[in-house]
C-alpha cells in the first residue's frame, strides 16, 4: 500500500493490507505526513497523536476513536 501527498509524490509505502496500519508505521518511523493525502482513509482507532499532518487532506477520512 502506498501513501501519497496531495500532489500525487510518494511519502512512504509497506506491505500492510489497512491506510490506517500503513500510517501508524509511518508515524512510527517519524516519517512526515504534512500535505498527506488521507481522503477517505479509515483511521478509526489509529494514534496520530505524534504526526505532522499540516496541510493533510483528510476530507471524508474515518476519525473515530482516533487519537489526535
């Protein structure tokens, strides 16, 4: 799975089957998710509680229950 910013430049991939598994490793690996492009993402119950998500689109993204 793969993570992109708004402008379509790759910000970090794994093999994880979840958006919310592939942020929460990015974040774990301090990996800068400023302008991310999380629209429509499911991340229920994920910590984002260390993330740079400035300027990130999460327009329509699943945030219930997660730790902002």
């Amino acid at each position: 799975m793969q993570l992109k910013r708004t402008d379509g430049s790759l910000i970090f991939k794994a093999n994880v089957s979840t958006m919310r598994e592939l942020v929460e490793i990015a974040i774990g690996s301090k990996i800068d998710l400023s302008e991310a492009d999380l629209s429509g993402a499911d991340l229920s119950g994920a910590d984002l509680s260390y993330a740079n998500l400035s300027q990130a689109n999460l327009s329509k993204a699943n945030l219930s229950k997660a730790n902002l």
